[in-house]
C-alpha cells in the first residue's frame, strides 16, 4: 500500500506529509532565529509585566470577555441581512412544514418545467 | 467453516445484531447496570466488525448482494420468477460499504462515550434499546437494494431518533424539538411512500435495480423524484427545509447529536442512490444538478451565517452541520450536473463527487467529536450558554486537543482531513463554476471565524471562579473522543490512500448505474 | 370514576370472547386475512375494554407495565431468533426452513382451491405468533403509559 | 371505466390535500397529529388502489374460486404502513401528553421556545 500517495485533485495535488516536512522545516528556521535573541531579562521586574500606560493591571477574571461579545462588529455591519433571515427563524412548527411544502412545490414546477 | 458462514451472512448479521441486542436489552438490564453495559458495548463492537468484514469484502471483490429468505443469499432472482427479484434484496456496494464503515466508527465511540456521559439518567434501558435501533435503522437503510424496505428502515430510524431527542425532557423544550423533528419526518417519510407507490403502480417493482433498468422519466417518475429529492433533502438538513435541525441536535443528548449526523447523511445517502441508481443519465442532469448544487448553495451560506451569533454552543455547531452538508450536496450536485458527459466527468466531475463523498465520512467523525466534546463539557458544567462559560482550558485540557482537532477539521485547516475533502471541492467546482468555489471558500473562512469564536468563549480566558475545581471528564468519554480524533488524523495524514481505496469506488459505483443493476438482476 | 355495574360486568364477559377471538386471528394469520399485527391489536383493544370499563386503579394491580414490557421483548426476540435460526443451518437468513418439512406447521399445500390446513407454512405461523404476543404487550403498554401520564394532570 | 376507476384517486387527492392543509394551517398540536393521520390514510388507500382488479377476489389461496385475484404486494405494503402509523400515532400523542404538562398548552403558536 502507498502510504504517501498524493491526493489528485485535478488542477495539482496535496499531499500532508510534505506539507508536514515543510511546517517543521519553518519551525526550525523559526527557533534558530528565536534563540539567537536577547535572552537576559530578568524575571520578577517590570520587564515580564505587561504594559498598559502606566495603569495598573487589572483583575484576572474581569477580562474575561465572555462569548456573547464576540463579532458584535460583525453582526452590526451585516444587521440589513441579519434582520430579515434570523426571524425567518420563527420556531413554530406550521411555518417548518410550510417551508417544505413550498421547496417541494418549487422543485416540481422546475423539473416539471424542464424535462 | 464458521467464519464463511458469517461472511457470507454479514449483510443479515449487521442488522440483526443490533436488532437481537436491542430487544433483549431491558432484560439484561435486569441483571445489572454493568452486564448490560458490557452487553451493549459487546453489541456494538460486534456490528462494527461485521461492517468492516463486509466493507472488505465489497472492496476486495466487488458488490455484495444478500436475499433474504432464499434457498442460498446470492439468488437474488428466483429461478420460477420470471426473471424479477421477488424478495427483499441487499445490494451492498462500494457506496454502501462506506456508508456502514461511518455508522460502525462513530457508532462504537458514541457508545464507548454513553456508558459514561449518560450514567446519571434513568431508563438507560430503553435509551441503549433505541440506540441500537438507530444503528440497525441507519446500517439497514445505506445497504438496502429495495425501496419499501428503505421506507421501512427509515421509519425505524426517525421513530427511535425522535424517542431519544426528547429522552432528557428538560423542561418539556426536548419533547418540543422532537415534536417538530417527529412531525416533519413522518410527513417526509410518508411522501417517500407516495413515490415509492408510484414507482410500483409504474412499474411493478419495488426493488431499486429492477426500476432502474426500466426507468423512462415520464411525468409521473418526474414528481417521483422531486418527491423524493424534497423530503430526503429535508431529512438531510438543507437550507430552506432546516428549521428542525438546529432544534432536535441542541437537545439532544451529545452522544446521540452525533449519531444524528449519521443518520442524516444516511438520508443524504438515500438522495444520491435515488438520484444517480434509480435514474442516472434518464433524468436532466443538469437541471436536477443545479437543484441540488443551489441547495448545497444556501445550506452553506445560511448554515454558517445563522451560527455566528448563535449563543447555545450545541445550536452553533448544528449550524455548522447545515453548512457542512452543503459541501457534500454542492460536490455531488458539482457531479449530477456533468452527468453524461464523459469528458466533463473526467475532467472534475468525478473530482467533485469524490470530494462531496469524502465530505460526508469526515463530516461524520469531526462533527460528531465536536458534538461529543460540548457534551463532555456540558457534562462537567451544565450550561451549553457560551456566555457563561471560560477559562476552562485550564481544567480540561485532553477536551481542549479534541476540540482543537475537531475544530481545525471542520474550518478546513490542514493537515486535518477536512482540508482534503474541502480542496477536491474548491478545485473541481472552480473547474465548473468558479463563484460557487469562492463561496465555498468564505464559508470556509467563515467556519473558522465561528469556531474562534467558540474556542476563545469555552477554554480561553482566566480560570472563572464557579469554575474553579471542574475535572477533566472521564475515561470512556476521552476514548470515545480519541477514537473520532484518531480517525480525523489520520484520515488528514494519508488522504491520498482513503480516496483512492474507499472514496473512488464509492463515487464509481453511483455513476455506474449498469453494475448496479446486473449486480441484482445478474447476467446482463 | 367507575362505569356502571352492567357496563362492568358486561366487559368482563366480553374479555375472554375478545381475547380468544384475537389469539384466533394471530394464529390463523396464514390461512385468513388477519395475522400477528391485527390479532395483537384485538387483544388490546380487549385490555382498553377492561380499562376503560373500570377504573385505572382498580386494574393497575392486575395489568402491571413490567409484564407487558417483558412480553414485547419476547415476542420480538423470538421473531428475530427464529428467523436467524436460518442462519445457523447454513442457510440465509428468514430462511423458511420448517415449510414442507414434515414437523411442526410442516405440511405442504396441496395444490388448487383448498380448505387450508393449520399445519402448513413453516416458520409464518410461528412469527405471527410472535408478532401477535408482541403487539399484545405493545400496544397495551402504550394505553397503559398515557393513562399513567393523564393520571397526575398538573394545571 | 375511466371515471370511475379515477374516483379513488380523486378520494386519495382530497384526503392528502386535507391532510396536509390540517398539518400546516392549524396551531392546535392534537389537530395536527390528526392531520398526520388523514394524510396516512390517503396514502394507504393509494397503496390498496394499486394494487385493485375489477371484479377479482381477494388473495387467499383457500377456497378461491379460479378467477383474477387483486395483488397482495400493495397489501402487505399497506400493512407495514398501517403498523408503522400506529407506532408514529402513539409516539407523538405521548409527545402532545408531555408538552401539555410542562407547557401547559397544545398551540404551536405558544410552543416556541427553541426558534432562532
């Protein structure tokens, strides 16, 4: 069995392990730059403390940014669409089995149309 | 020998295994809770091996055919019938095995997960009773060469997947998303039995082979298919029909979540037999191709879009499994459409086929990870409300890897298998059309976007006090995890060896309508 | 509540009469229209008789879930076993193996328009009389799982 | 006859329509269940009209006369139908039994807590 084989995909192809061979390639080009900096910090100081102009650090659970907040920007920039797909959501079941009905009828009239 | 005879009988065993333990379920859990957990595992395990014996043997040697109750399996048609299959026939073919490899794999680590997860509840009697039925509904459907007896194993499969959505009552708000996934079903069920009486009234048959060879695409074969094609395209979960989707696999319980993908990618399985077996090249492709691809269309954008704001993390990662199956309906749509034209399906058409049907089995084992790991979580915490969750990362860190795992799966990342089944569609559907590819490509991007979004708000974060002494969730939890996460690895590893061996004579066996039916009919 | 003593004394008459008229239907299943699935259904319209015509108490001591549960899983094991016993001689499976054999239900039909004979047909007799005890307990678990719910309303 | 072969089917066209429109139009969750039952019992009579003859008896091989026997196939699928729709009849008016103890209600309208 080939256990390297590529995946053919047409236009070119894929294959994991070289992609592999290539992600630990970079990594160690990435430690060898890595390691060749300033490693004389000294611990306990304000060198390892972050920095937030001059205020002091706050609280670690309240930064916790809970999920709901997530993508505020992204549903507001995109309310015109959001506003009229997510009440389509209405959660009665009489509008569920409407829904079917009407693809069904939809796809009838096309193939019916065309055949 | 002993092992010829459970080959040869595989077909009937893989069914009547998860039949025989099912029913005697409430009687070994009598005994006790851990006989009939061994009982229950044992079951599974042996229905798995069974699916993998005979996936072997389709794979090995071509079709399998099984007729039940003739004088010897392989006598599909009678010598005094007149040359029609009388009985009712399993046809097991590539596509069909690889059906069952799915249902075994995610099957056998659901229930390893169970044991676990679901110890608090009562009734676990007839939760493992509907279980097993799920599997045997689900493993009858994708091997089935009839159509009634398809009608019979679905009914089987939504009655006992319905029992189970409403098993923990909640409040009442699970028996209401059973309701609703219950009602649509029965009515999609039903309108599969208003084709299936056309098609015998037309022609005198039941069995798929048999209308396949006499197919004509008159008008009523016409709303025959659009029957069909609506109402499993609604059991599947494709944008505009979805509504039940996100309801019934938020309140589920996890592990059966998870098996519900399979199931409804075993009505997405029932779509393409009916599609590319029982008409093939009679119906117009392109027009049927095009329906199926702006399904797959909408169920990727809607499916994605709705689940960003979601807040529930199990309704999010429903979303996302809308989304998936668009992937799956666009690559196999990408494949209908070209139907007939030999050079067209050389060229990407088979490409886009493979990549939807590599789709759909690693669909099965991401999602349902992700699926088993917000149970695990929901199982340590209580709250599936992504707001009031964080910092759990601290606390589980094996969750966190499989979740990580499966979520880098699902948003295409390599060198997870989902990049491989994503970057066959992105390819070959660019070689069609390429804005359909593009909006693959956003949806992709999109999907990660979403499961950023959920790995920050559950693991990310500073330990929350409440939070505070959550343990890592237990042992056979984990297992079942890892078994899905191995699969996803792997399968992302070494995908040149999953499609050439298991994918490609799936795709073949949908396209190759005469194998099919000289298959059953034989000779010919 | 409680019916009359007619309606009381009436159904418990009829319940031996209903009862054997369905194991009739079940095991005739070959020869006659009827069969496992409708002489079960007669059998526990039989039960709703007895229920309705008293109260849920009164028959909760004697109609007891459990019971019925268990008689659904035999019937249905034993529809199952039997038709996989198939598989053990070698044969496919629901194998009909016992049709013209000579033994239990074994006779073979005579060919042409016929009285019928209860011994013929092999393993169908032997599944309707499986089908039959499952539906009994079946559907009588059913009637008797929606008293118990409607039993303690709320509201 | 044509027409009055036909009338069955007009029957069978009737009863899904009514069906149907009861499963979509009403918010009354029983009614519904209903509906579901109209909509099984067109369908059935589809089945059984398939496989109709005139004028032929029905398909027992006991004491039958030598003329045309209708087809027992669409029979047997009609059995298995009917079988299946009790289970289903069963399943969801259990259903309607829980919804209306933690609800309180049976109207689709107010059974909406999973939407969105």
């Amino acid at each position: 069995m080939d256990l390297i084989a590529s995946l053919y995909t047409g236009s070119g192809y894929w294959n994991p392990l070289v992609w592999l061979i290539a992600i630990v390639v970079v990594f160690v080009i990435v430690y060898l730059i890595w390691s060749r900096g300033e490693s004389g910090y000294k611990k306990g100081t304000l060198q390892t403390t972050p920095f937030i102009s001059g205020n002091p650090e706050p609280e670690k659970s309240g930064v916790h940014v809970p999920g709901g907040n997530l993508y505020w920007g992204y549903t507001e920039a995109l309310k015109g669409y959001y506003s009229r797909l997510v009440p389509l959501h209405t959660g009665r079941l009489n509008d569920y089995l409407l829904w079917y009905l009407g693809v069904t009828a939809i796809i009838m009239v096309v193939v019916v149309v065309t055949a | 020998m002993i092992t010829d005879a459970i080959i040869a009988n595989s077909p009937a065993l893989l069914v009547m295994i998860p039949l025989i333990a099912a029913f005697a379920c409430p009687f070994i859990g009598r005994i006790s809770p851990a006989v009939r957990n061994i009982w229950v595992v044992g079951a599974m395990v042996l229905t798995a091996a069974m699916a993998l014996l005979l996936a072997g043997e389709v794979f090995s040697s071509g079709t399998v055919v099984y007729t039940f109750g003739a004088s010897a399996p392989g006598m599909s048609v009678p010598p005094d019938s007149g040359g029609i299959p009388v009985r009712i026939v399993f046809t097991v073919d590539a596509m069909s095995a690889l059906m069952q490899i799915i249902g075994a794999i995610t099957g056998l680590s659901i229930v390893l997960y169970s044991i676990a997860g679901d110890r608090r509840h009562t009734g676990l009697e007839s939760y493992y009773t509907l279980y097993l039925l799920m599997i045997a509904g689900v493993m009858g459907m994708v091997s089935t060469g009839d159509l009634f007896n398809f009608f019979v194993f679905l009914e089987i499969l939504s009655i006992s997947s319905a029992g189970l959505i409403a098993y923990r009552i909640d409040r009442g708000v699970a028996v209401e998303a059973a309701v609703k996934y219950f009602v649509l079903s029965t009515i999609g069920a039903m309108v599969i039995l208003v084709a299936i009486g056309i098609f015998y009234g037309e022609y005198d048959a039941l069995n798929i082979a048999v209308i396949a060879s006499r197919m004509q695409f008159t008008l009523l074969d016409q709303v025959a298919l659009v029957l069909m094609i609506a109402a499993l395209g609604m059991k599947c979960g494709a944008v505009p029909m979805h509504f039940w989707t996100p309801d019934a696999y938020s309140m589920a319980p996890s592990s059966i979540t998870a098996m519900l993908v399979v199931a409804s990618q075993a009505s997405l399985y029932g779509l393409f037999r009916v599609v590319f077996t029982l008409y093939n090249v009679t119906l117009n492709a392109a027009t049927v191709g095009w329906i199926i691809i702006v399904l797959g269309v909408l169920s990727m954008v809607v499916g994605v879009t709705m689940a960003i704001p979601q807040k529930d993390v199990k309704r999010l990662m429903a979303y996302h499994a809308i989304s998936q199956t668009g992937y799956m309906l666009l690559g196999v749509g990408v494949g209908l459409a070209v139907l007939g034209n030999q050079s067209l399906l050389d060229a990407f058409g088979y490409v886009a086929m493979e990549g939807g049907i590599f789709h759909i089995i690693n669909h099965a084992m991401y999602k349902g990870l992700l699926f088993l790991t917000a149970g695990a979580i929901f199982y340590r915490i209580g709250t599936r409300n992504l707001n009031r969750m964080g910092g759990l990362g601290h606390n589980m860190k094996y969750t966190m890897v499989f979740f990580v795992i499966g979520a880098l799966a699902i948003a295409g990342i390599p060198p997870f298998n989902g990049f491989a089944s994503k970057l066959m569609i992105y390819e070959s559907v660019f070689m069609f059309n390429p804005i359909l590819s593009i909006i693959a490509m956003v949806v992709s991007i999109l999907t990660l976007a979403s499961f950023v979004k959920v790995f920050h708000s559950i693991f990310m974060g500073p330990r929350l006090p409440e939070y505070a002494d959550v343990k890592e969730a237990p042992a056979p939890m984990l297992i079942g995890m890892g078994i899905l996460a191995a699969v996803v690895v792997l399968f992302g590893l070494f995908p040149g060896v999953v499609v050439d061996h298991l994918i490609e004579p799936a795709a073949q066996a949908l396209v190759n309508q005469g194998a099919y039916i000289s298959a059953v009919m034989g000779g010919a | 509540m409680k019916m009359s003593k007619i309606v009381r004394t009436g159904a418990n008459i009829l319940y031996p009469l209903v009862l054997i008229f369905g194991l009739y239907i079940v095991l005739h299943g070959h020869l006659t229209p009827g069969g496992g699935f409708q002489g079960g259904a007669v059998i526990a319209t039989g039960v709703v008789l007895v229920i309705v015509a008293n109260s849920y108490e009164a028959v909760t001591g004697m109609l007891q879930k459990v019971v019925f549960k268990a008689q659904e899983s035999i019937g249905l094991l034993l529809f199952i076993g039997v038709a996989a016993i198939a598989i053990t001689l070698g044969l496919p499976f629901f194998y009909n193996f016992l049709a013209n054999s000579g033994s239990i239900f074994g006779l073979s039909v005579p060919f042409g328009p016929n009285h019928g004979d209860l011994n013929t047909a092999g393993l169908i007799p032997i599944m309707n009389i499986a089908v039959g005890i499952e539906v009994w307990g079946g559907l009588t678990v059913i009637i008797l799982s929606m008293l118990s719910g409607l039993d303690r309303k709320e509201a | 006859m044509l027409v009055f072969g036909t009338i069955p089917y007009l029957v069978i066209v009737a009863l899904a329509v009514i069906g149907l429109a009861t499963v979509a139009l009403k918010r009354n969750l029983i009614k519904i269940f209903l509906g579901i039952t109209i909509f099984e019992s067109a369908i059935n009579l589809f089945l059984v009209s398939l496989g109709y003859r005139d004028g032929a008896v029905a398909p027992i091989f006991t004491d039958a006369p030598s003329t045309e026997m209708v087809m027992a196939t669409p029979q047997a699928l009609t059995l298995t139908s009917i079988v299946i729709g009790v289970a289903t009849t069963a399943l969801l008016l259990s259903f309607a039994v829980l919804i209306w103890k933690h609800y309180g209600t049976v109207d689709t309208d107010k059974i909406r807590r999973l939407k969105e």
